[in-house]
C-alpha cells in the first residue's frame, strides 16, 4: 500500500507541474492510477489496462533494445543486434560491442597513466566512514598474485559454435555464438546513441531502416507473442534521444506506421520520458548508456534545446578501461579478446560486478569469475583487485582515462538549430521561410517599382530567418564543453554546463536541486554521492540548496525509467491528441510530425 501512495503522490507531482496542453488529459488522475494500481494488485480487466495492453513502447539502445506492453512490469530486453549471412564473395562486415582500443602498446599512454596516478592518490588521502584513512595494495604485490594464478578446469565439454542455422538471419543473445571468422556479418543499428550510418555494406539508411525493422517484428512476434498481422489494433510509443536528427525521425515514423504496420503512433524524447518514469515535474537529467551520455534540463515534460548535450562515451569506455588496468595487474584471463561478443559481454559483468565507488574497501580484494568459451573447457579463474575497481568508474569525471579508447577527444553533440536542418517537407522549416521570405520581399519591390511607389521601410528584413547565428551560438555551446586540450569535460562539468544554459535564475535553482541519474552505463554502487559532492563544490552560492542535489529512482531499475515513463505517458487521457495515424502521416508527412510532436521541434 506503501508503494502505491508512493506512486499517487508522483502521478499528482508531476499533474501539478505539467503545462496546460497536457493537463487537460492529466487532470483525471483516477485513470493514471488505476492503471498503474490495478496492476500491482493482479486486476487485469479494466478498461484502462486492456487499453494498455494494446500499446507498444519501444526503447532501442546502443547494446540493448526494450521493449513491451505499457501494461508489463518490466519490457522485453535483448542484445539489439542482428547478424546477415553474407553472399558468396560478399565485404565482410562487424560490428563490435566494445569500442576499439587507441594502441595496443605495452607501456602505457603518458595521459592515461597521468590521470590513473592522480585519482589513485586522490582515493588515498580520502577517509573512510569511520574516520579512518584509507590504505592500498601496491599493484606490484597483486600482479606478483596474479601472476601465480593459475585456471581451474570446471567440465570437459566444450561450448560449440551455433553457426549451423537454416536461416539468414540471426537476431539478439544468438549473434553471440556466432563464428566470428563464419559466414555472417554482425550488424548493430545503432551507436553512440545514433543510428550507424557508415560506408561499408550495411550501413545505408535504408539497410539500418531493415535491421531496425527484422528486430523489432521479431520480439514482437517470438517475445510479446503478437501476430503481425494485428498490428494495426497496437498503437506504438517509440522513445528516442533528446539529441535528435529530423531526417531521422521521419524514418522512424515510416518504420513504425508503413513498413512494420502499427495502427497509430507518437515519439517522446527519453529525458522528458525519464521523469514520468520518476515522478518528477522537472529535473536536469543525466542518462548515461552503454556507448552515450547525454545531459538536458526538463521542465513541465519539455527538454529545453540550449540544455542538450550528448557525449561519446559510456559504460562500455568504462569496461575498456577496467580491463587496461587489468591488464597491468597481470590479468589471469590472458586469451582475453574483447573483439569477441562473448569475451566483450563477460568483461562487461565483470566491470558490473566488481567496480565500484565505496570508500570503506580498501586494499586487495580475492575474486573469481568463469570462462565458458566455445572451443575450450569451461575454467575458473582468480585474481585480485584492488583500487583499480574505483578508478574505473571515476573515469566519468576524470575523462583522461577514456583515453584508451580515445572517447575523451571526440566532439560533444548539441541539438542543431533548425535552420540546421532543412526538409523538403517541411514546409514552415528555417530555410523555407529564409526563401520565400526573401522572394516575397522581391515580388514587393518589383511591384512598387511599377506603380512608381518607393518603399524604404525594411521591416521585410526583420522578417527573413537567419540561422547564422544561430549556428554560431551552436558551434559556441560545443566548445563549451571542451577543455582546454580539445578533451571533452566529465559528467560534473557537464551538468553544471547544461544547468548554466537555462533561461532564468529560477530554473536554475530548481535544476541545481533536482538531478536524475538514469540509465544502465553508471550503476556503480556509491557514484551518486560521488557526483552529488562534485556538483556541490561548483555549484553557485546563490543556487545553493540543502536537499541532496542527486535523485534516483530507487524503486526502479534506472535502466528502465525512460521506457516506464514512456508507458505511463501512453495511458493518459491527453495522449488522444499524440497519436498520429497512417492517414494523417501519409496525407501530411513531416508537417504533422511537426504540429503534434510533444517537443520542441
């Protein structure tokens, strides 16, 4: 009962924040409720629910895809990748889960080993919740153990590649036992948080558009168990980044109501979708994933643009990084190759596992973990580690450590302005009004011009959209989240950038008091705290607050409060007026995209 109060007490936080356009569907907050209450207590026919049931929220990631019913607990999750049998003679193509390594030198980079060294005695002069300093493990003294570490032999039977399928396809956990010297091309559609356009075979829009497609109606049909053919009884919540592309966003659309088949249809940006998922009125949103992260400040479900700022880099650059330090400890697991999707998904558990940022652990700590890999005998190993455990996550802040997968000196993205994105079928877009502003400006003078009539009035000038500066503020609010050295700032630096962007004094406040931290890339145990104090010592003495400046869901997988809030936000009455049909979206295209988008286009 506890929790469902909880719950109500959200739904009516957020009711009390949204904007008037939303509140006239939110007003009914029995409805929202019932949905969300009815469930928990196993009643499943209401009308709301079976409404629920009907529609389709879909979460695409870099590693993972989500998706399920707005009426499940949790979604549907699995690797969102598919592999293609190539043609005889056909470019071999893969795509890797772990981001490639910089150099593959045996001494390590001068940056990197810098910041290692730094942070390292960083966490020595730190104290422990008990007032106690803290003390580390030499790391010549645990790679003299591991070293000594030899695998222990589990079972005699080998693992065997699954590459004897009937079929051309391969999708989800199935790629991952896949020969990678076979007959299939490995193909992730999407990467750092966008969709993976490259020059090699595959990497068209139209052949990403297809892998979106062949994935999606699978777990639709294997997962949910729904007959293709009644798609247009579902409607389908597709949430996508808060950096977006309008290009993109077209094909999405086209995907979802002609090519895949779905009845109706409505986008949501996945920062605004996180604090439904949260129960927040507004929050600066922090959503770190396996290959991005990206800071907005959301106020009333709007992300603001100024605010948005994508990174590349996530908890896979993480990985990375543990496994270099590891490395250097003499890891035990020496036939290691993180270009192999099952090595790649074990060092991922790994990081999972055993970083984290708790103070109190100190020294060298025994571990084990086991290698079941085709081809071999399934092993057991042991090692030991020590602080390397912490610096690994604190790479987030210390962005020198990405500097084995080079992550840390790639450009920041921030939302281009319009005039930065022309369509051809949008017609109330910067560059149509530029152009017919000026054409109409000249048919006005070539008018007066002839009946002898001398306008010297230039309120027309006034009239015409120019993006130049625009797309100068653009290219400014990109350098701002650089350093000095061309190196892209960490999450705290990042925050305090998006926060500082907001339009008034008291947005800021709000937003310095209320920062969500979503996403599967950052769940190490004690890293909020972490943030919170890095945030606290810059945070402005006139934005300065008592209440703790980090919020989590703690009653949710932060992994996935976008999609939960994307499920709540389907169920609302005022959603009616979102969804965009195959008729309208066939008859209008882009321009009704752009009158019933619920964000800032």
């Amino acid at each position: 009962m506890n929790q469902q109060k909880r719950i109500v007490f959200c739904l009516q936080t957020i009711h009390s924040r949204l904007p008037r356009w939303l509140k006239s569907g939110f007003n009914c907050l029995q409805k929202p409720r019932t949905i969300i209450i009815s469930t928990m207590a196993n009643s499943k026919d209401t009308p709301e629910h079976l409404q629920a049931q009907n529609i389709i929220v879909i979460h695409p990631g870099s590693l993972y895809l989500r998706m399920g019913r707005a009426s499940d607990v949790n979604p549907c999750t699995i690797v969102h990748a598919i592999a293609r049998r190539r043609k005889p003679g056909g470019h071999v193509y893969r795509d890797i889960i772990l981001p490639k390594l910089v150099a593959k030198a045996k001494e390590p980079l001068p940056e990197f080993e810098e910041c290692r060294l730094q942070v390292s005695h960083t966490l020595q002069s730190c104290v422990q919740s008990d007032g106690r300093r803290r003390y580390a493990t030499p790391p010549q003294q645990i790679s003299a153990f591991n070293r000594r570490s030899m695998p222990e032999p589990l079972e005699q039977t080998k693992a065997e590649w699954k590459d004897n399928i009937s079929g051309n396809t391969v999708i989800g956990e199935e790629v991952l036992w896949l020969n990678p010297s076979g007959e299939f091309n490995l193909h992730f559609p999407i990467k750092r948080g966008e969709l993976n356009l490259h020059k090699s075979v595959g990497g068209s829009m139209s052949g990403v558009m297809t892998d979106l497609q062949d994935i999606w109606e699978h777990v639709l049909k294997h997962c949910l168990r729904i007959d293709l053919k009644q798609l247009r009884q579902y409607k389908a919540v597709l949430v996508i980044p808060d950096i977006y592309d309008r290009a993109h966003l077209k094909e999405f659309t086209t995907l979802l109501l002609n090519k895949i088949g779905f009845g109706c249809c409505f986008l949501v940006q996945d920062h605004a979708a996180a604090t439904f998922g949260a129960g927040l009125g507004y929050a600066c949103v922090v959503d770190v994933g396996d290959q991005k992260t990206s800071v907005s400040c959301v106020e009333d479900g709007i992300s603001h643009p100024n605010t948005r700022v994508r990174l590349d880099y996530g908890g896979s650059d993480v990985t990375q990084t543990f496994l270099w330090m590891l490395q250097k400890c003499s890891f035990p697991y020496k036939e290691c190759d993180q270009d192999n999707p099952q090595d790649a998904l074990l060092l991922k558990q790994l990081k999972e596992q055993y970083c984290h940022v708790n103070l109190d652990v100190c020294g060298a700590v025994e571990k084990s973990f086991t290698v079941q890999h085709t081809q071999r005998e399934m092993c057991k190993y042991t090692l030991q580690v020590g602080d390397e455990a912490i610096i690994a996550p604190l790479a987030f802040f210390h962005t020198e450590l990405f500097s084995v997968t080079g992550a840390n000196k790639s450009l920041p993205k921030t939302q281009k302005p319009s005039a930065a994105q022309p369509h051809p079928e949008d017609c109330f877009d910067a560059e149509y009004l530029r152009e017919t502003g000026r054409r109409g400006k000249e048919n006005l003078e070539q008018t007066a011009n002839e009946s002898g009539i001398t306008n010297t009035d230039n309120q027309e000038e006034d009239m015409v959209v120019d993006g130049l500066e625009q797309d100068k503020e653009g290219k400014a609010n990109e350098k701002d989240f650089l350093l000095p050295g061309g190196q892209l700032i960490g999450i705290d630096q990042a925050v305090l950038q998006s926060i500082e962007r907001c339009p008034n004094d008291e947005l800021k406040r709000k937003m310095y008091g209320c920062i969500l931290v979503v996403g599967g890339g950052m769940k190490f145990v004690g890293i909020s705290n972490w943030l919170q104090n890095r945030v606290a010592l810059k945070i402005p003495l006139m934005y300065r607050s008592e209440h703790n400046i980090v919020t989590s869901s703690k009653d949710i997988d932060p992994e996935i409060t976008s999609w939960k809030g994307a499920a709540i936000m389907s169920c609302l009455e005022s959603a009616a007026e979102l969804w965009l049909s195959k008729a309208e979206w066939n008859r209008y295209g882009l321009r009704i995209l752009r009158e019933k988008a619920v964000f800032m286009w």
